[in-house]
C-alpha cells in the first residue's frame, strides 16, 4: 500500500456489510479493478459467501480477499467456548483478554484458483 498510496484498502467485518460496501463503492465509482489491478481500493472481509464468492473471483470487482469461516467448525469452536464459560472452564472476563481462534481460510484472487462451489 506504500507503493500505491493512491489505492485504499476497506476491511468489511461480514458478508452482509459487504454487499452494502461494494453497492456504495460502486454508486460512488469505485470498486473497481481492471482484470484484477486496483483502480481505487482493494476489499477484503469476513465470511466468504456466495456473493462474496462471485466478487472475488470478478476481475473487475475490487473485494478481492476474504476470511472463509467454515460454519461447522466455527460453530463449534463458539458453543464449546460458551459451555467451558458456563462450566468455569474459562473465565467470563478477563484482563488481559483471552482470545479463541478457529479454523479459517484466506480466500485470495491472486492466490487461490477459482473451483466450482458445491451445491447443496
């Protein structure tokens, strides 16, 4: 981003902010890249959906990252947090904070070939 301080960089938290960041970008102007070079900024965000999946993998769209949560595991991960939280496993609060981590997957157009979604 140094190199290219004219191109901005937008973190978008989920999926569902994400189709209203692009749909601003896009009725502002922006949003754009030209066959995968940034025009104005690149997007990345969290959850990685169908959508996000079609966006990703547009040449012309600038959501280009994403952080794929697969749902099982990610679920998982939370409920047994909340229930090592309710048995007294792990403190309810803490300073400093705990943190948990979970499985995920850096979903990259530049990176990671496109495949054909399963259906189902």
């Amino acid at each position: 981003m140094t190199t290219h301080p004219e191109v901005n960089l937008i973190y978008s938290e989920a999926s569902g902010q994400t189709v209203g960041t692009m749909a601003a970008l896009l009725q502002a102007g922006r949003g754009k890249m030209d066959n995968g070079k940034p025009l104005t900024e690149i997007v990345c965000s969290v959850d990685f959906d169908e959508t996000e999946y079609k966006q990703v993998y547009d040449p012309n769209s600038s959501l280009k990252l994403s952080m794929g949560l697969p749902p099982k595991e990610t679920a998982r991960g939370r409920i047994d947090l909340i229930m090592d939280v309710a048995s007294g496993k792990v403190p309810m609060t803490s300073q400093p904070a705990q943190e948990a981590f979970y499985k995920a997957y850096t979903v990259s157009f530049w990176t990671m070939p496109q495949t054909t979604p399963p259906r189902g």
